[in-house]
C-alpha cells in the first residue's frame, strides 16, 4: 500500500493528474481551494476539499505553514506539491518533514542544492558532468570577467527558473545596464538578486532527461524530451524521445544525469537538463527537483505512471523498474495551449471562455491534460495555461499529423489563445525537418505569421458570414427556417464583424440553400445544425463551424481553429440604444458616443423634439454605420458636434431633455 490519505498542495490540471493516479490507486485525496477555485475542478474531483483563507497566492497556495496544518487536520500522510508554488521549496519540504509528513518529491538538502543555478552548477562540475565556462560574482567582478570570454553571454538569475531573469548580452558595452535589469527582475521574482554570466551557445537545443531514484539508491532514467520550441524562454511544445539524439548520445547524456542524482543522493522523480549546441556536445544546464509540465510525453513512450512512481518512491519502496528493461515506443508531442495572444508577443490573455470544445479523445494515442471542461474564466492570478494536448504514434512524422489534426478541432472562443499557432508552427517545413532550436519561435515569427494568414484565408470570410446567419435563423425556434426569411427581408440582415466588415446577408431558396451576400450569391448543400455546432458542403467541401455568445451579447463562430467575433445588426442598434439610454438620465440627458467614430449625419436641431427611438446621429465606425437612438421622448437642447467630425468613446453628442406635455 502506497498511502492511504494525501494532499495535493496545488491546483489546476496537475493537480486532477495527481488526482487521477491516487484514485486509480485507492488512495484517498485532499484538495485545496482559494476562493476563486470554490467549484474547481480539481475540487470537484477530490474526494474531499479544504478552503484556504486569505486572498492572493503568498497567503493561499504559497503559504506553507497554512497548508502543512490542513494536511494535519485533514489526517494526510503525504502531500503532493505537483509543479510551481511550492514545488521545489526546500523550506515547505523540511516543514513537512519536521511535521511528520512525507514530502512526495527530494529531501530539503537536494531542492536547495539544486534550486541556485550557480551551486548546481559547481555540483555538475565537481562530479566531471560538463557545463558552460561561467563566471560569478558582484556586477564589478562580472564586467571585467566578461572581458576575457567570447561574446555572446548569457545573464541568468542565480535563484532563477522558467525562462524568468535571463538576457543575451551581444557586445561588451551592453553588460552594465543588462546586469543592473536582471538582477532587478531576478530579486523580484525570485527575492534573490544573485546573477552570473556564461557563455551563450547561439542555435542550442534543449533536451532533458527524466530520472527516477529511490531510497535505496537505485537510479534510472527514462530517456530524454526535446524541449526547443520556446517563446520567451518557456516551453511550448515538447516531444519524446528527441528527434536530434543519435543512440550513443542518448546513452551518454542518460548516464550523466544519473550520475548526477546518485551523487547527490538524490530521492524521487526529477528533471536533469542540458543544452546541446550544433556538434552534439551537452552541457548540464539545471535540475528540477519535482515532476515536469512536460511529463506525459515520457509516460506515453514508456508506457510508466510517473506519478505512481513518485507515489511508491515517497512511501519508502523499492522501485522496481530496471534500466534494462526500459524501451522506448514510439513518438510523442505535447502542445502547451495558453490563454495568450501570439500576435502581441505572447502576452497572456486572461478572460472568460465562452465556448470550450477540445478534441475527441483517442486511449493511448490522444491524451488532454486540462482542468477545464466547458465555459470558464481564466484568471489573471494563474499561470496562462488551459491545457496540455498529447499525442502518441508510431513515429514522429505520425505524431506530428495527428496533432496537428486535433489542433484543427480544438475549439476555444472568448479569450485569445495560441491554438493556430501551434498548429502553424507544426506545419512548417523547419519544424518537420527537425532543424529547430530554442530560437525558433523568433527567428521564424514572420514566416509563421504569413503561414497563419494564409490559413485564415483558406476558409472564405463569407462562409463564416453565412454559417452566422444561420446560427442566428436557428435562434427564432421557428418550426422552418423558411418562415423566418420574411422577418429577416423586413428587419435587415446587416452582420457586423470586429475586423470591420459589414455584410448583406439575404437567404432566397433553401434545401438547398441559395444564400445572397451583397451582390454574390452562394449554393450550401447538406446542411445539419444545432444551437452550437454547424456542418454544410460548399463546392464538394463540407465545413465544420461553432458558434457560442459572451455574456456582453459577442458572437463568436469557429471553424478550423480560425475565430472570428460578429454581431447582428439589430443586436448592434439594441446595443446602441440600450448604451444611450443607460448613459442617458432623465436630469441631464447626455448621449454619449458608444464608439470611436466619425460623425456622419445629424438628423435633429436644437428645439426639435424627438420621440423615444428617433434617429438623431449617424456615427461611422469600422466602416459602418450606428444610428444613435433616442432613449426617450425629448427635446433637442444642444448638439455639441459637427457632421465629419471625429468623436472618442464616450464623447457627449447631443443633450436630451424629457419632453414634458
């Protein structure tokens, strides 16, 4: 028996992954919240669950004292810090031993020999393990040392990790203000102002290799991952094994790491990683003291639950997996899906998921890490990431189709994502060809944005106006879509999209469907909906498109992983009058502009008197026109604009009062 009773001190997917094993194992979970994870997953999941008190991450899920009592009150044996927060905290992990309670990872002495780069490093080194000529020291010690390296250089954060505290320096004349900034940053994020310099391999891969030790003083690894696809120093897509290792690497960079960890006497699962530069040597670049992000992808080659190995490590067993035993199978890729904007330079973009449909999931070949199952809010609080999709194949050229075909049919509207991007970056030439490195994402930035471009224009811009259209015929929940035609010819079938078109969309004939947009007309055959999901043949091609609305009333339709917003025209002149009249009091009748926009027309004078739904401006914007309403009956006191002139959001147009009889 491993453990009857554990806590996870986490959230999120890692932790319904630890989650997962544990029940498989009849072993009994306890879940953690802060207030905003009150109906997580993760706590839905658990078979039962402790709320946090406080606000904030230093006094819920990083507060060590607090959580080592709930373990207590809650009679858990053992507590699982998954990865992040207190993962690789050699503090928490001594408060737990000190508190009875087994850590499941390394002891204190091993997180913090491991967790400063600039004592690792001495580590590596001590023990004949190859590292990078480095330098530390004060900032005085580190510009005159730089003068006798090889330029570029590398400034990292001694206490540092995830790609965080970290600048290339091209030329000696940059190191003063680029030491003085990553110190900066690195004892913000990691309270420890500590840098050091080494030299910097300029098309590095990034390859780690997974260990396993126990108690006993048994180590094994389990191959290596393939770690290069990164933006800003963080991983993005990772795979197993590496597609650059030749067999004698391989077996040389595995032995390494595990003599790393037997000479450190090391204890649980962990992570040792290294930079391979353009000759195929290595260098010892870190350990990671816990379980990686990246870690299903090693469980899908080797077919062994990282997580029970952990568990079984921890409770004081034997392990019993033999390195000889080890194979590897096959191929794996895992694609990271953040809650960010590629084309603003990855900047997380936290919101409220109004429509979530993953892909359809297949055992063993497809696999989707994540703790989100329908609509959601992603907050600002968290770390950005929504997902892990996995896949598995018989070798690496199948396992890259396969994701990038379930990247195709992963569906997320509301927030912006990197789904298309992942899926264009898979379909590179470079990227199948293996020629990658850890600067890929920027040195290819252009071709993949031309890639992303022409992969939106491969779907007609008028088939996601038509599929609109239809979703919203559907809405009337008329016994035939037929009867609806007439109120749509009466009412105006104006569609606005957030890019700034504006579209006609005209229905003349169903089963089949001639639909006419503006002047063109379009034949749509073999037609299925429902409320949310839509499929039609277009010139032999059958499309699949989504549709989902916000809470603000924004539409959102999808169709191969392109998103695109739209909003009816009626919706918008509701939207339009429902903003005025909200901004509109009977004390001082203000009607302020809904929208940056040009004045094009003013339809009223001062003195006239409007009735409630008169048009009294016409403002242009994105290329369309919004008729500003009249909220209630009134008379016209002042108008404050001028026709062509350009107006802000929220800018007074005219002043209203109530018409009093």
């Amino acid at each position: 028996m491993y453990y009857k009773r554990i806590l996870i001190a986490n959230r999120g997917e890692i932790a319904l992954r630890v989650i997962k094993t544990a029940k498989n194992l009849g072993i009994h979970t306890v879940a953690l919240y802060s207030e905003q994870d009150r109906d997580a997953e993760h706590v839905l999941q658990a078979d039962e669950a402790f709320p946090l008190k406080g606000t904030g991450l230093q006094e819920t899920y990083l507060n060590a004292r607090q959580i080592v009592d709930v373990a207590q009150k809650a009679k858990a044996e053992a507590i699982h810090p998954g990865y992040g927060f207190l993962a690789e905290n050699a503090q928490f992990s001594q408060l737990c031993a000190d508190s009875g309670i087994d850590f499941i990872g390394p002891d204190a002495k091993a997180i913090e020999l491991m967790g400063n780069k600039v004592n690792a490093r001495e580590f590596a080194k001590s023990i004949g393990v190859p590292v990078l000529e480095g330098v530390v020291g004060n900032h005085d010690k580190l510009i005159e040392e730089s003068k006798k390296m090889q330029f570029p250089l590398l400034i990292k954060a001694a206490a540092g990790g995830g790609g965080k505290g970290m600048r290339i320096v091209r030329e000696p004349k940059e190191m003063q203000a680029a030491l003085e900034s990553t110190s900066r940053e690195a004892a913000s994020y990691f309270g420890d102002g500590s840098v050091l310099i080494e030299r910097y391999i300029e098309n590095p891969r990034h390859i780690e290799v997974q260990v396993l030790a126990d108690r006993h003083g048994n180590v094994i690894h389990l191959f290596e991952r393939e770690c290069s696809i990164q933006r800003r120093f963080q991983k993005v897509i990772e795979e197993a094994p590496s597609p650059t290792l030749i067999p004698n690497l391989r077996m040389e960079m595995g032995k390494t790491a595990v003599l790393l960890a037997k000479e450190m006497n090391y204890s649980n699962a962990g992570t040792v990683e290294f930079l391979v530069d353009e000759d195929l040597n290595f260098y010892f670049l870190e350990m990671n003291t816990r379980i990686q992000v990246e870690h299903p992808v090693t469980e899908m080659i080797t077919s062994i639950d990282l997580v029970e190995q952990q568990l079984l490590i921890a409770s004081g067993r034997t392990m019993q997996l033999k390195q000889e035993d080890l194979s590897i199978k096959g191929h794996a890729i895992e694609a990271r899906i953040y809650a960010e904007d590629p084309e603003k330079d990855f900047i997380p973009s936290p919101g409220t998921i109004s429509f979530y449909n993953p892909p359809n999931l297949f055992e063993g070949r497809l696999r989707l890490d994540s703790a989100i199952t329908g609509p959601c809010t992603i907050h600002p609080d968290y770390d950005p990431m929504i997902a892990k999709l996995v896949v598995w194949d018989e070798n690496r050229d199948l396992a890259i189709e396969r994701l990038h075909l379930a990247l195709h049919d992963y569906q997320i509207h509301g927030i912006k994502n990197n789904i298309m991007y992942l899926h264009t970056l898979l379909n590179t030439d470079a990227y199948k060809n293996n020629q990658i490195s850890t600067h890929f994402c920027q040195q290819h930035a252009e071709v993949l944005n031309e890639i992303m471009l022409k992969e939106k224009e491969d779907i007609p811009a008028f088939l996601f106006h038509i599929s609109f259209a239809l979703f919203e015929l559907s809405r009337q929940e008329a016994s035939s879509v037929w009867e609806e035609i007439g109120y749509w010819r009466q009412s105006g079938t104006r569609l606005r999209l957030t890019d700034g078109s504006t579209v006609d969309v005209e229905i003349l004939e169903e089963n089949p469907y001639r639909i006419k947009i503006d002047e063109s007309e379009y034949l749509i055959e073999n037609l299925q909906f429902n409320e949310i999901e839509m499929t039609f043949e277009f010139e032999g091609v059958r499309y699949r498109f989504y549709r989902s609305k916000n809470t603000k009333g924004k539409s959102f339709v999808s169709c191969r992983g392109i998103v695109r917003e739209m909003e009816r025209w009626s919706e918008i002149q509701a939207q339009v009058s429902e903003g005025a009249g909200n901004n509109t009091s009977q004390s001082d009748g203000r009607i302020i502009s809904p929208m940056p926009g040009k004045v094009v027309k003013i339809e009223v004078k001062s003195g006239q008197v409007a009735a409630k739904g008169d048009v009294l401006l016409i403002v242009e914007a994105m290329k369309m026109e919004n008729n500003i309403l009249a909220p209630f009956e009134g008379k016209i006191e002042e108008v404050f604009v001028e026709e062509g002139e350009q107006v802000m959001n929220e800018t007074e147009l005219l002043r209203l009062s109530i018409n009093k009889i």
